[in-house]
C-alpha cells in the first residue's frame, strides 16, 4: 500500500489540476461569448461626417460595427442612419454610448471643442475608452487633446490620413499614427477597417508632423501636375496623352496618376466632378 499510495495521489492530482483547468477555459469562454453576444466590442462612435468622415463611417457599418455618429448637419447623420447607424444627440451622447471614437473634424478649434468642450467626448467618456483622431490639425492642439485624454485614463492616437475621397471610399487610406504603441495597436484593430497602411509615427502628435510634411509635398506636386497639364493644353495635346506620357515616365506622381487634377483625364476624381471633395 505504501508503494501505491503516491501513484494514487498523483493521479487524483492530475485529475483535480483536469478538473481546474476545465472549468477555467469555460468559464473564460463563457465570459468571452457574453461578451461578443453583447456586441459591446462591435459599438464604434464616429463624430464628423464630411467628405471623408462619411465614407470613413460607412466602411465601418460595411464591417458590421454597430456605429454611432454625430454632427452638425442633419442630412449627413441621416445619410449615415440609413446605412444602418444610430444617431447622437452631442459627442458627450457618443461618448456615453461607445468605449472607441473616431473623430474626423475640420481644424483644431474643432477637435479642442469636440473633446474638451461642456457637451464634448471627455465629459462623459468611458473608462478605458480608445479615442482616434483622424482630422488634419496642427500638433500642439493633438497634443493638448492626447493630455486632456490621459488625464481620464483614455487611449488616445492622432490619425490624420492620406489617400483622399476616394481613399476613403475605397477604404485604402494611409493612416499616420501618433501615440503610445500600446494604443496604437488598439487603435490599429479600428483603423485596419478604413484603410491599407498604419504608420506609428512616434509619440502624440507625430501623425499631425508626418501629415504636414506629406502635405507638403502632395502640394508640390498637385501645383506642378496642374500647371503642366494646363501648359499642354494651351500649346495642344490632348490631356489623356499627356497623361499617359507623364504616367510612363520620370514625372510620374500620386497627383497625376491616381488624383489628376485635370478635368477629362480621370473619372471619379474631384476634377471629374467640379472638384467638388477636395483636390487632396
């Protein structure tokens, strides 16, 4: 008996460590399925319904998000709402209803009002809550929002993109991202759904730095487009000849052969449509 004994212990070990280990997957599965059932991670806030701030929204009902957007202007959240969206009457609503907000606004008094504001984000933002700021603005107001956001426990990234209407319709937008790689990894989950490139750029307000830079250049290179495209037409060849020539060769650029700025060398382009949308 003595010789047995430890090998009975050692089974009835083994069968209480089955047992614990058991009834530790299911209850972790049991919480995971409650979790997923009850959507809570599937819930994305969207404030600003522009141009790209639409498109960007409607990419993300497209990936079954249960989406929750606010604006000034009625027509565009009911736009969104007919997607599928559920409309907010204020950033606070946004925030008190989604644990991720993307915001996608026009400058940086805006974003400062959107988040920091009496009605804004942080005034009833959740615990833990992932705040992804799309817009192009200037890095010290990214950064006084990335304070603003730590000092109530909230990840923040600034996100501003590249890619144009069409990127984000399309859902190809390079997304330059600035903040702590933690949150950009979590912000990464969301962004992936919008676009084709994920920067990390550095700390807070870097993406803005990498946005302006960038900017530069597509400037650069739109002036340069349209003014040669508007010599050519002057002395006479066709635009799509010369599109096709500058295509092919050494002046080749994103502003001329995915964003012509000329009308009638490219469909689907603001300068197929009266540029309306933008040129960049």
């Amino acid at each position: 008996l003595g010789c047995n004994r430890p090998e009975s212990m050692r089974s009835a070990i083994s069968t209480t460590m089955r047992s614990i280990l058991h009834n530790s997957a299911k209850d972790i599965l049991l919480r995971q399925a409650r979790f997923f059932s009850s959507g809570a991670h599937d819930t994305v806030g969207f404030i600003g319904l522009g141009n790209m701030g639409a498109a960007m929204a409607g990419n993300l009902i497209k990936a079954n998000k249960k989406l929750i957007v606010n604006d000034m202007s009625e027509e565009a959240v009911s736009k969104l709402c007919a997607l599928g969206a559920v409309a907010a009457k204020s950033p606070a609503d946004v925030a008190s209803q989604a644990s991720t907000i993307v915001t996608m606004l026009p400058a940086g008094p805006h974003v400062l009002e959107v988040y920091t504001g009496t009605n804004g984000i942080l005034s009833k933002v959740q615990p833990g809550a992932m705040l992804i700021e799309c817009s192009t603005i200037d890095p010290d107001s990214a950064r006084k929002v990335a304070s603003a956001c730590e000092a109530k426990g909230s990840d923040f990234v600034d996100a501003p993109v590249s890619g144009g209407t069409i990127g984000a319709q399309n859902a190809t937008l390079t997304f330059m991202v600035g903040g702590e790689e933690a949150a950009v990894a979590r912000a990464k989950t969301v962004l992936d759904l919008m676009g084709q490139n994920v920067v990390h750029c550095g700390g807070a307000g870097t993406g803005q730095l990498a946005k302006i830079c960038n900017n530069l250049v597509l400037g650069i290179t739109m002036a340069g487009v349209s003014e040669a495209f508007q010599l050519g037409l002057q002395l006479g060849i066709d635009p799509k000849v010369l599109a096709t020539v500058v295509n092919s060769s050494s002046g080749r650029s994103w502003s001329s052969d995915t964003y012509n700025p000329c009308p009638g060398v490219m469909e689907g382009v603001p300068s197929a449509r009266g540029y309306s949308g933008g040129v960049g």
